[in-house]
C-alpha cells in the first residue's frame, strides 16, 4: 500500500486559482496511476482527473475540462491538480487516490483537503 498526504487546500473567491499537492509514501514503486476525487456537502464522492504515472496521460471530467490541470513528478512522488477560473460549485473536499494495480482499485487515499470557493 502506499500513504497519503493532501494539501493546498483554502478559501478564494470565485474567478481565482488554487493548487493542490498530494505526496506518496511507501510502496510508491507499484503506483500505476492516481487520481484526485471530491465530494461536496450533500453529495456523492466523483472522479475529477487521473494521470498515469509513467507516461503522465491525463484525464478529466467533464466539469473541469479547460480549467482543471492535473501533473505529477515522478521523483518526488506527488501529484499535483491546479485549479483554475473556479466555480462556487466546485466547493468540495478534494481527496487523492492510488491505483496499485492497474484495474483502477481505489484502495489508497489520503485524508481530504477542503477547498470552498466563495460568491
């Protein structure tokens, strides 16, 4: 398994930008790709982008496209997602995932950073 660590999180204003940090430990050798995730009050948790983690392939969903941009650095073990032009609607608790085995099994996440966009 590999460990966790969100951060970056805070309050801006709608219109404004933020990045997001995730640091891995561990079994970092087996990560084949991670993902950033979110869940807003009320809500259900949803998928916001994955990279893989060799060739640095990003994807995204829809909401974000445009705004969003997720990157990596392998040496470092971390994932990044910076978020840009952001919206009231994209308050949320924003959580990172690993997938260890190439099947998208989200068994590793880390503790959530909350990130609130205001008016």
């Amino acid at each position: 398994q590999v460990q966790l660590v969100e951060s970056g999180g805070g309050l801006v204003q709608a219109g404004g930008s933020l990045r997001l940090s995730c640091v891995a430990s561990g079994r970092t050798f087996s990560i084949y790709r991670m993902g950033w995730f979110r869940q807003a009050p009320g809500k259900e948790r949803e998928f916001v982008a994955v990279i893989q983690w060799s060739f640095g392939t990003p994807y995204y969903t829809d909401s974000v496209k445009g705004r969003f941009t997720i990157s990596r650095d392998n040496a470092k073990n971390t994932v990044y997602l910076q978020m840009n032009s952001l919206k009231p609607e994209d308050t949320a608790v924003y959580y990172c995932a690993a997938d260890l085995t190439n099947h998208y099994t989200w068994d590793n996440w880390g503790q959530g950073t909350q990130v609130t966009v205001s008016s």
